[in-house]
C-alpha cells in the first residue's frame, strides 16, 4: 500500500512539475518587463522542485 501510495504521488509530482515548466516557458515568451524581473525569484524558488 505504502510503495502505491509512493508510486501515485509520485506521478502527480512529475505532472505538477511537467506543468509548471509548460507555464513557466510560456509566461516567458510572452513576458513583460516586470515579469522578466520577476523571473529569478520564480526560479530560485521552484528550482528545488524542478530539479
């Protein structure tokens, strides 16, 4: 039950993450100055999650 429960959260993590690069990239194309300063303390904050 643990090692299913383990394998399920874990697929929802690599979703989550798959999503929040797709927005992450997509804000970026279409970024505005003030979104561009932003951009460092969205990354440094996600980076532990994204790697």
């Amino acid at each position: 039950e643990l090692f299913l429960a383990y394998i399920v959260v874990h697929g929802v993590d690599c979703f989550l993450r798959t999503v929040v690069r797709l927005a992450l990239v997509s804000r970026l194309q279409s970024a505005e100055p003030s979104q561009l300063m932003a951009w460092p303390y969205w990354t440094r904050r996600l980076q532990p999650k994204l790697v």
